[in-house]
C-alpha cells in the first residue's frame, strides 16, 4: 500500500485548502514485470496524483540495490 499517512496537503482540486482528514479507501502500487532473453523491465503504477523528485530518485536507488540494474536502468 502507498496510502499517505492522515494530516498531509492532498491533491487534484484546485479549491482544497485542508488536509486529509481520514482515509476512504487504501492506495495500491502495482508492477508489471517482463522479461525478453537477458532484457528486463518493469511498469509501476500508483494510486497517486504523482510524487516529489526525491521520492522518484529514492525509490529508483532501492530498486537498484535490491537488484542487480544499473541506477540509470531503473
């Protein structure tokens, strides 16, 4: 799950002006994974509107560690 904690600035109505104030419904990432010979590639989706450039950096560092890709390749 990747549902945000309660109490954080929400997003996608240009008129919200509050926090979140509880949660409806959980937020899921789902992945992809295909292989062809020795080329991998994976296709992630989020339940999100999108995410700050040091979370993109972060997350493509932790794949890269747990795996043997390149960073640049993830």
């Amino acid at each position: 799950m990747v549902t945000p904690p309660v109490g954080v600035p929400m997003a996608g109505f240009g008129a919200r002006t509050e926090v979140s104030q509880g949660v409806h419904d959980d937020l899921h990432a789902k992945i992809l994974l295909m292989e062809s010979g020795r080329r991998r590639a994976a296709l992630v989706t989020l339940d999100l509107v999108g995410l700050k450039r040091e979370s993109k950096g972060d997350s493509r560092k932790a794949r890269g560690n747990r795996s043997d890709q390149r960073y640049d390749r993830v």
